[in-house]
C-alpha cells in the first residue's frame, strides 16, 4: 500500500462526504447514531472477541500497564460508548442554528449561524472507545472525520468501523462520513496533518510523544492538550471530610485519565490534621508520596514516601504516584498552580466563599472546580454526551470538546434591497 496515495483518497473522500453531512437534517443524523448504538449492542460479542486479539498482542508486546487499562473494551466501557450516543442524539442540534440577530442603521440585520467545521482528523492510541465517542460527535455536528487510532487497537476499531458504516448507510448518509484508517503505518498520521487541502482540524488524543511530534509537523490546525497535570488544593477553611473524600477519588478513582490529581497542595494551618488520614487513604492502594520537606516530616512513617524533586512537579504520572506540597495559603498555592500546571484542571476544597471564587476567576485552566474531584473533567460528566477530547488551547475551543466546539460560526446578513451608500 502506497500509504501517501491511500490518505490523499481518505482526504477526498471526507471532503465529499463533508458537503453531504453538512447539508443533512438533524433527524438523520440523529437516526444514524441510533443505529450505530443497537449495532454495538448487537454485536457486542464481537467486539470483545476483536479486543481480546488487540489485548493479546499488547501484552506479548509489553504495554505498560496504564496503556493496557485504556485499551480494555470491558462491558462497562461498551455500555458508556452507547449511553454516550445515546446522549448525543438528546443533544440539541447546533448547525444551522442563528443567534445575535440585529438591525443595523442600514436596514440589514446581521447574525451568526453554526456551522460545521468540515473534516476532522483525530488521532489516538490505545482506546478504541474513542472510534465511537469521535464518530458519534462528529456525525451530529455534521462533520465528517478520518480516523486514525493506535495500532494496539486496530482489530478494534475495523470492527467498530465497520458497525458505524452500517448506521451511516442506514440512515442514508455517505458511508465516507466516518473512515478508519486500516493501516498501522506511522506514515499514516505524518500524512493526515499535513493535508489542509481536505482536512479543516486534527484533535490529537494521545501521549506527550504524539502530540508533541504533531505541534512539530502538523500543517492542519489542532485541538489539542499536551498534559493534564492537575492539582487539588485543600485550603485552610476547607470541610476536612469533603477534602479526604475529593483528594483520594481526584488520584485514586482511575490514574490514567489525564484528569487524574498529580498534585496535592494542603494549606499549613491544616496540614497535619489531612496529611496522615490521606496518607492512611492512600496506603489501601499503595499509592507513593513524593513530599516537599514539611509534607515529609509530616508523613513520617509512611511506607511509600519519597523526597519530591523540581521535576515532580512537573510530572503528569498517570500512575500510583502523587506529589504534596504544604502552602502558605491560597496565594501560593496558585503561584505554584501557574508555574507548574499544564491548564487542564485545577480544584479547591473550602467553605470560605472568598477563596472559592478568587480561584475560579485568577486560576487560569480550562476547568476551575471548588468542592469537586477533578475526575469529573470530561464531556460526559459535564453533559456533552462525550467528547472529542480536551482543549487547554484559549482560542475556538477550551475545556472538554463537544458538540460546539466541532462547529464554527459564520455571519448571516438578511436585507430587504438595501445598497450601500
């Protein structure tokens, strides 16, 4: 396969495609997703028997750990993928919609109208539950999308790929709405951003390797996030019981999403009344502390304690590993916020109204919580449906990506004859 005359025919494709979604009602696209989802339960079995081909080959390959638990297609992860679309077909329909409509001195009235944004390349590893996330929110918003997952997952994704194709033709819609690159070259994604001409946006979900090398080479421009180190500061007016249960589920729930805590920060009045019971929290799962000298001798006696270096702070783990910082107060705990976040997500716990919304209007990251883990950064919890991925970027779209952030807008004029002068 010439990998370079096979993404030039992907790319003509979605541009074809993309005129055909984008002119297509909300109620067929609508039906396509329905039967994306009843084809996914139907064959559920199917897709388990694919997985565990992709499952076999990770391990004889060594995939670390954390990459093997996103590569998982449990029964859990195959219900969510058909809540999520279950969740986007709920979904008002953006396109076409017009807002901000005015009259003008002159006479015409000026608006804007959402607008698909055309094709999208997504690029991801190791989760074959992105296939449908991806096409389920690209099919709604009216795009069409190329889709390129990592080739730990490629057994996968061909049979979800071709699940969409049938809910696609289904609901008569092209079938090139939505393609699957069937290639594990890496030449493949080298040739995906770089083809503007028939690709409008790349959203990379990925590794820091993957994006990085893609903020390199792309000539596409991307959606993107590079690493979601995120932080939870529990300050010294905080409800000690909300601090213990946000900051053991914001690092524990799961380690791998990039919206798992990396860093705890604990204000010093505080300090030794949270440390030792988070630590006993921890110990049930084995998590190691990498201490600043004061959260150290506080901690004392713990079995999984280390010194944290400079670059612990800087270290999105995604594994049993947190960092901990004892603060003066909030002001350093949100100088060490903008020094070190990646403006993925950021929490604090307290009851001082105050403090609460000092941080959410001076911490400057994509999600800014008071009272709440972190964990819930993402487009399903925050009632998307799903999402494409996350954005810390500040321009078009910033946060968990949905529906409007795959939508542009364009102005819309109605006049009545008027010329002007």
């Amino acid at each position: 396969m010439d990998i370079e005359q096979y993404m030039q025919q992907l790319g003509r494709q979605a541009r074809a495609a993309s005129r055909a979604m984008a002119k297509a009602d909300g109620a067929t696209r609508n039906r396509a997703l329905t039967l994306i989802a009843a084809a996914i339960v139907r064959d559920a079995d199917l897709l388990r028997a694919a997985n565990r081909l992709d499952l076999d080959a990770a391990r004889a390959n060594g995939l670390a750990p954390a990459l093997l638990e996103r590569l998982t297609l449990s029964d859990g992860a195959i219900a969510t993928m058909v809540e999520g679309l279950t969740q986007i077909v709920a979904l008002a329909d953006p396109v076409g919609e017009i807002s901000g409509m005015k009259f003008r001195p002159s006479g015409i009235q000026v608006g804007q109208m959402r607008v698909p944004l055309g094709v999208i390349g997504i690029i991801y590893e190791a989760r074959p539950n992105v296939t449908i996330d991806a096409a389920g929110l690209c099919i709604k918003s009216g795009n069409a999308t190329i889709l390129r997952g990592g080739s730990e997952a490629i057994h996968c994704n061909r049979a979800l790929a071709k699940l969409v194709k049938e809910g696609l033709a289904g609901a008569g819609l092209p079938e090139d709405a939505v393609q699957v690159v069937d290639s594990t070259d890496r030449a493949a994604v080298g040739a995906l951003i770089t083809m503007p001409q028939y690709v409008d946006v790349i959203v990379p979900r990925g590794g820091k390797s993957l994006i990085a090398r893609l903020m390199e080479e792309a000539t596409v421009p991307m959606i993107k996030h590079l690493d979601g180190i995120c932080h939870v500061y529990i300050d010294a007016l905080a409800d000690l019981d909300k601090a213990l249960a946000i900051a053991f589920n914001a690092k524990c729930q799961r380690y791998s999403p990039c919206n798992a805590m990396e860093t705890l920060l604990v204000a010093r009045p505080v300090a030794a009344q949270v440390l030792p019971k988070l630590a006993a929290l921890y110990a049930t799962k084995q998590v190691e502390l990498r201490a600043d000298a004061e959260a150290h001798a506080l901690l004392a006696g713990y079995p999984h304690l280390a010194a944290a270096t400079e670059e612990d702070w800087r270290t999105e783990y995604l594994a049993a590993i947190l960092s901990v910082k004892v603060v003066a107060g909030i002001d350093e705990a949100m100088d060490h916020i903008d020094r070190y976040s990646s403006k993925h997500t950021e929490a604090i716990v307290t009851e001082d109204y105050s403090a609460a919304m000092r941080f959410l209007r001076e911490v400057d990251s994509s999600s800014v919580m008071v009272n709440a883990s972190t964990r819930f950064a993402d487009g399903f919890e925050y009632g998307l449906g799903a999402e494409i991925g996350i954005s810390n970027d500040k321009l078009h779209a910033r946060g968990p990506v949905g529906l409007e952030g795959l939508t542009s807008l364009k102005y819309v004029v109605f006049g009545h004859g008027e010329v002007r002068n």
